[in-house]
C-alpha cells in the first residue's frame, strides 16, 4: 500500500514509510523486551553451561585459527593476505636440503579481525578458522599466539585453544615438531 501510495504522492509515502519503519523497530524492541520478563526464562548459564559445556557454533563460524605447523611451507602467502599484518612468521633456510623450516608462527589478536582472507591463498591448506572464541587473558601478551609452540593437538584445533596453553607456551624456544619439510 505505501508503494502505491508513494507513486501518487512520494512525500507521503515517505512519511508513511517513516513512521511504519519506526514503529516496526519499536514493536522488535518491545517484544524482546516482554521476553525477558517471561517467568519460564532460563539465564545463559543455565542454557550453555558454559564453560562446561562450550556454546554452540555454527559450522562456518570464524573463530580463533587453527594451523598445521607439520604441513606448512613457510610461503608467506597467508601473511601477504592479511590486511591488517598480523601474521608473523619465523623461518630459516633448510641446511643442505630445499626450502625453509619454521621458526615461529605467531599471530596477534590484539589486530586480527577474523576475516578468514589468510585462509584462501595457503596453497597446502594447513591454516583454518576454528571454533574457539574464548581466549580471554589479562594482559596483551595472552592475545599474541605463537601457534609453533602450543602443543599440536591445540594448534590444530583438536583441543581448544585456551589461555592456559597459550601461557605455557610463552616458556617453550623450540617450534614443537619439525614437519616433513624440516
Ligand atoms: S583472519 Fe584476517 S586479520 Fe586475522 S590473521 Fe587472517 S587475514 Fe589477518
Ligand atoms: S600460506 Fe599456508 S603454507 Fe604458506 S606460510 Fe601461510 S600457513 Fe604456511
């Protein structure tokens, strides 16, 4: 109706449209706000138990990375990608042999911005977005994760990524596994 209406007189129809906008906005509103007063309505703790129990992701959600430090070729390519130079990767040439073995593989949260566009370019496939979202941490240095030190199962995303891990491998100097191309 407003779009008839907007075609014989475009200044009412924008007035209409304004105010069936408005109130629309209001009605969501007001209707999340009833909800919350509902007597059956559980807390978040009570639906997720988190973090017992972590909260449910969809299957494309972009959360911290996960990456296979066994399979990486020290490209660059994923570190070229990120827009906002966050990657960070260590690397030094293979004595006697071809390419470059791993030093480090740190990426900086405190800049990252979850775009996945370091995921498309890594020709071997080994860096990925998971499904951690919890890494909460009292200082910066908790938020920069040198993924070639944390324990392979939680690099890769097998086991959660969480700031215990990350703490622990603050201390380690050594990648901790040279892959097959080190
Ligand atoms: S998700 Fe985006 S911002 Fe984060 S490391 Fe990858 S390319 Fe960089
Ligand atoms: S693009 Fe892939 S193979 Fe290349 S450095 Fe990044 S993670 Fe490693």
């Amino acid at each position: 109706m407003i779009a008839t209406v907007k075609r014989v007189f475009p200044w009412l129809g924008n007035v209409l449209e304004a105010i069936y906008t408005v109130g629309h906005g209001m009605f969501i509103t007001l209707r999340t706000a009833v909800k919350t007063y509902r007597p059956d309505r559980k807390t978040f703790t009570e639906q997720f138990e988190y973090p017992e129990l972590p909260v449910p992701v969809a299957a494309r959600y972009r959360g911290f990375h996960r990456f296979d430090l066994t399979t990486c070729i020290s490209c660059d390519q994923c570190a070229k990608a990120c827009p906002v130079d966050c990657i960070y990767i260590g690397k030094e040439k293979v004595e006697g042999g071809k390419g470059f073995k791993i030093t480090g593989y740190t990426i900086d949260y405190t800049k990252c911005m979850f775009c996945a566009l370091c995921v498309e370019p890594c020709p071997v496939d080994c860096i990925f977005m998971g499904a951690s979202h919890d890494l909460s941490c009292y200082s910066r240095d908790g938020c920069i994760v040198d993924f070639s030190r944390l324990p392979l199962d939680v690099a890769w995303g097998r086991s959660a990524i969480n700031p215990t891990a990350v703490a622990q491998s603050k201390v380690i100097t050594e990648p901790v596994h040279g892959g097959p191309n080190q």
